[in-house]
C-alpha cells in the first residue's frame, strides 16, 4: 500500500511539472500575441489577462486543454467547465457560448485549441485494433475529461514543435496522430468514435449545410431525406448531438452572424436583419433580445463601450 501511494505520488508531481511546463511554454509563445494562430495549422494558443463576458460562437470539433486558469462552455442548457486538471472534447461544430472564468495579470489565462479531423479518425480505426464500440450512444458532441500523462506528454511534444519551424511537416502529423490515439483510449474515446459513424456524419454533414446556407429556408424532412433517417430521427441525433433543433440552430447562426455585422461593420438593425434572412424586423429584434438579453441596438452599445473599456 505504502509503496502504491509513493508510485501515485510521483505519478501527481511529474504531471504537475508538465502543467508548469506547459504553462510557461504558451505565455513565452503569446507573448506579443494573445492568440497565436501558430505555425502548426490546427494549433492555436491563447493568454487572457481578465475573465470575459459569455461570447457565442461555432466551435470546432477539437480537443481544448489550459495550462492556468479556468473556462466554461454553454451548450444549450448544459454546462462544461475545465481547467488544468482537465480537458475539453468536441467531436462535430457545435453552437456554443464560452467565457474565462479564471484570470488575471498575476495568474493569466494560458490555454490551447487543437482542430481534430473526423477523417483522421476515422483512418485510425481502419489501421488499428481498437477494442469494439459499445452499441449505447454517448449524447452530446461535447465532454469534459480528465488529463493524463501521456496526452499532456504528445501535447508539449507538439508545441515544442513551433521552436523548430523545419521540423512541423515531418513531426506533427505524427504527434498529432499520437494525441489522437490517446483520446480514443481515454474514456471519452467512444465519443470520437461515435462521430465517425454513419448517423453522427450525416448529422455533421447538415450542421455544416446549415453553416453555410444560413439564410435559406428549409425543410427538416429535406435534411431527413439527405440524410436518410426519417425526419423524427434526424430530428432526435441532432438534438442530442448540438443540444437544439435543426431551426434554432439556424437561429443562433443568424443571429451570431447579424450581432457581427452590427459591431464589426457598423451595420444597423434593420438591414444585418434582412443580410441573414430576416423578412420581418419585429420577429428579429424579438429573438435576438431573447438570446443576447438585450435589444439590438442596446447590445450594440453595451458592446462598443466595453470594448473600448
């Protein structure tokens, strides 16, 4: 016993050095750039000095890990918060709001996204032996895991990789095929697994119909119909993968797309309405009031002068 609780004990400080590790890593890398959009494509590291408001977003199928600080994702009405200790899966686009709840000058926010690659995934599987996939599904898109030694280990492997630009096309492909593997032997390895099944890819192939065709009317029986369920089954895996229905999903993005016209091209009300497929501006102001707390104008303004502040 006494012998477990020292191999647990070494098992816990090398783990904690690795955070240290990793944390002084990203905030030297960021260090005139809050977010860097790194030499490795899929990579990007980000520092943040306060906590934030709720800010929406698409967010990409990814694995998301903080060296210090902490962050809280909203999806629908569920909630996932992690921090150094744990990580954040996300296995299709999912319309999500996030928010740093954890930093400071002293201590800040040190994070990092990695984009995975359903098809990756899916040729992993092909090439190995991975146990079979227990038949019950694993609900939504999105999970919230433990971080392990090996998977912190490929992770700093990786990073590393950006003080030797000349190394990344031949070494990251493989350190990325490595963090892939360890996901998929985590315990949330079913979650990436179920993404590359038949329904969980044709529900990702209508979110990404949705994304870009946003303004268009539609018919839930017509995505059905591509993507050969019935409409009350492709109406069930949608919802239990993005936590909405095919139509509020096409609302958020709508919605998200009208707020980032009004405050990034100083579009007004009434014609960011009309640019994403609004034919009536009551019903907008409604519903974006409904969803941002505020009505568009009035939001507009609270955002204008925080982001001066």
């Amino acid at each position: 016993m006494k012998h477990q609780l020292l191999d647990s004990e070494a098992f816990s400080e090398e783990l904690e050095h690795l955070r240290r590790e990793l944390a002084s890593k990203i905030l030297r890398l960021t260090d005139k750039n809050p977010r860097l959009e790194s030499r490795i494509p899929e990579l990007t590291l980000t520092r943040w000095t306060t906590t934030t408001e709720k800010s929406g977003f698409l967010h990409q199928p990814s694995v998301c890990m903080i060296a210090q600080g902490a962050k809280r994702f909203l999806l629908g009405e569920d909630v996932y918060v992690y921090d150094p200790h744990h990580f954040l899966l996300t296995s299709v686009n999912l319309p999500v709001f996030a928010q740093i709840i954890e930093a400071s000058e002293e201590k800040p926010y040190l994070g990092l996204m990695l984009k995975i690659d359903p098809k990756a995934i899916a040729q992993m599987l092909v090439d190995s032996d991975f146990p079979p996939e227990r038949s019950e599904q694993t609900g939504r898109g999105m999970a919230v895991s433990k971080v392990t030694l090996p998977l912190l280990s490929a992770i700093i492997r990786l990073i590393d990789l950006l003080d030797t630009p000349q190394d990344i096309p031949i070494l990251s492909p493989l350190i990325q095929r490595e963090i892939l593997y360890r996901l998929l032997i985590s315990d949330q390895g079913i979650r990436l697994r179920q993404a590359t099944m038949n329904q969980s890819l044709q529900i990702a192939r209508a979110i990404s119909w949705l994304k870009e065709n946003y303004m268009k009317e539609f018919q839930v029986s017509d995505l059905a119909s591509d993507a050969h369920m019935s409409p009350s089954t492709f109406h069930h895996h949608f919802r239990v993968l993005t936590a909405m229905s095919p139509l509020q999903f096409q609302k958020w993005i709508r919605l998200h797309e009208a707020r980032r016209l009004m405050l990034a091209e100083n579009v007004d009300a009434a014609n960011a309405a009309y640019k994403v497929g609004y034919e009536s501006p009551s019903q907008f102001n409604r519903e974006y009031s409904r969803l941002f707390g505020a009505p568009p104008m009035k939001d507009k303004k609270n955002l204008s002068q925080l982001a001066r502040v």
